[in-house]
C-alpha cells in the first residue's frame, strides 16, 4: 500500500495541479466579489458544481486514457446524438436553442461537442502516420466531416461563440498533425473563404449587429455596443494595482452586463489593476505550456493530438473572453476557463483537464 502511495506520488502532476487549483482560487474570489450584490446563489452554486466536477475530473483522470482512444467515435456520436435532442426539444433561451433538461439538471451539448471533437480527431490521426503521408487528402475530409457536423448543429442553436471554438480547435489539431506544408496551407485557405461566407450570408441579425458595433462602437451604445464599452471602461479603471476586492464601482453598481459568465475578467481588473491581470494571464499561460510539454512527452500520437486539442481549448477560449473584454475582438460570448460561472462549461474545461492529467501520470508507464 505505501509503495502505491509513493508511485501515485511520483506520477501525480503537481504543477498542472498547482496551475488548476492557483486559477479555480482566483474565480472564486472574483465570482465572490462579482455576484455579492446580484445575482444571489451563483456563488453557492458554482462551489457546489466545482465539488461535483471535481469528482468527474479524478475519474477522467483515473481512467486509462487507451479506453477514451476505443470509445472516441462512439462519444463522438453520442455528442452528436445531443446537439440534434437540443435541437429538438431543448430549452429556449433568449431565442436560442442550447440548453437540454435531463431530469433536474440542465446541459449545453454544445460544450461537450468540443470534447467529442477532439477525441474523435485524436483517434483519426493516431494511425500510421506513413498512410498520413500518402494518403493526406482522405484524413482531411475525414476531418472536415468530424468537424463540421457539430460545427452546423451547434450554428443552427444559434451559437457563434461555441461554433468559433469548435472550428479552431479542429484547425489547431489539423495544423500540428503530420500532413505537408502545402496541404495545411489548403485546408487553411479553403477554411477562410468558408468563413467569410458565413459571416457574409449567415448569420443572424443580432450577430451582424455586434460583429457592426466592433467595428464602430457608436453606432448603438446603448444596445449592442453596451457590453464592451462597459467592460472597457472597468479594465481601464483598474489601473495598476485595482480599486480594490469588492470595491470595483462598474460591478458593484451593476453597469456591467453578464460579469459573472461572460466578463469575469473586466470585474477581475477593475478590482486587481494591471499587475492581477498578469498573474492571472501568467497562470493561464504556465497551464497551456504545460499541457503542450504533457503532449511532447506523450508516449503515443492520440495522447498526444488529445493533449493539443485540450491546449486549444484553454488557448482559443482565454483569447477571445479576454479579447471581447478589452474590446479588440467583438463579443461573442465565450467563457473564461475556470473564472466564469457556469455548469456545462466548467464541466468541459474539468474533463479535458482530466484528460491532461490522464496522460501526464501515464507518460512513463509504457
């Protein structure tokens, strides 16, 4: 027994643990602080969610990863099973279409579609990376189908926010694995021109409405533009040290929106200033390096592609919430990792930090 004990200890990822305990701290002192006036009980909860996930995360963790590899296409399924029952019969919200009721307990599918979709990518590529080589032109289509199915489920909600992350994801992955510079260069450009299409004839009114409002604020400062221009003005007011833990004015008087889910980080510099934001950014960073060092040092390419896909889920997620709070991106409504509240996509960011410390502690077993 005390020999097991001393080889989990060995084996244990202290520092990947040390970075996830050091930024689930920092959200619940901002949550605290941000939810002290209104909404009452979303502190409560979130401890009561973070208790439950954690269990969730120890036994993603636990469980070898090999297993995930042998499942991958059917939880890809599965995930895609959800997106079409939220279609369905989920629950609207504000006019969209994300929520699915199981029981007494609400799910967004669409967050867990990110996990199906990289297990799913990780399981294509783990093959004979000669047959990648040879034949780059079959796993890029197998790819784009994998990918794009969830990415028009989770449009036809709608959900820009969650469909953007998807798609990087997917192009993150496609860009590390082992297919030549020109194929890459292909995918990326055909990728493009998809995009712009879409922004072009496919989204809805109120999405073109904040795509316009990035682009000049002035044209609905009290409608669309409201959200940024709030979450600027709480950045800027911060400035180098805060004003303060509970004293940041923009959120304890109530003027910025959504600063539990979607602004986490403008109530964090408001109150922290300069130097809090770079120990935050600083946290995030150490978490994502380190899970691209647990990739490097993978014993297998599926540990490794999975490792890269929950790096870009950390990356892409962390780039855009701060990115549409410091008003350089427009907002979308993406979810800082383990900062913002909520259920559904705690639970994703808990199971694909399982997943990391599942290759981490299995790295020098075989």
């Amino acid at each position: 027994m005390i020999n097991e004990l001393r080889k989990l200890r060995a084996q244990f990822d202290w520092f990947l643990a040390g970075a996830i305990l050091a930024i689930v701290a920092i959200g619940l002192v901002n949550l605290y602080s941000a939810t002290r006036v209104a909404p009452h009980g979303r502190y409560t909860q979130q401890l009561g969610w973070e208790s439950a996930w954690l269990v969730v995360f120890t036994a993603t963790a636990a469980v070898d990863y090999r297993a995930f590899e042998r499942l991958a296409y059917a939880l890809y399924g599965v995930g895609v099973v959800l997106l079409v029952a939220v279609l369905v019969g989920g629950k609207v919200v504000k006019g969209s279409s994300r929520w699915l009721s199981l029981g007494p307990v609400s799910i967004q599918p669409s967050e867990l579609a990110k996990l199906a979709v990289i297990i799913a990518l990780a399981k294509l590529f783990s093959g004979d990376p000669m047959d990648l080589q040879l034949r780059p032109w079959r796993y890029v289509a197998a790819a784009l189908g994998l990918l794009g199915l969830p990415l028009l489920l989770v449009m036809k909600q709608p959900d820009l926010g969650t469909a953007l992350i998807i798609f990087l994801i997917g192009m993150t992955v496609m860009m590390v694995v082992s297919l030549e510079l020109h194929v890459k260069l292909l995918v990326l450009g055909g990728e493009a021109i998809a995009g712009v299409a879409m922004v072009l004839f496919k989204l809805h009114g109120y999405q073109k409405k904040r795509l316009m409002t990035f682009l000049d604020p002035s044209l609905d400062p009290s409608g669309a533009g409201w959200h940024a221009r709030q979450a600027i003005f709480a950045v800027g007011s911060g400035r180098w040290t805060g004003k303060g833990w509970l004293h940041g004015t923009q959120n304890q008087l109530q003027f910025l929106p959504e600063h539990w889910t979607d602004f986490p980080f403008a109530v964090w510099a408001e109150e922290w200033g300069f130097l809090g934001c770079l120990i935050l950014l600083g946290c995030y960073l150490f978490l994502i390096l380190w899970a691209l060092n647990i990739a490097a040092e993978a014993r297998d390419r599926f540990a490794q592609v999975v490792c890269v896909g929950c790096a870009a889920l950390l990356f892409w997620h962390v780039f855009f919430n701060i990115g549409m709070v410091a008003g350089i991106l427009p907002v979308v409504g993406v979810t800082l990792p383990l900062v913002s509240y909520g259920g559904s996509s705690l639970l994703t960011v808990m199971i694909a930090l399982g997943l990391l410390m599942n290759v981490s502690i299995r790295r020098y077993a075989y």
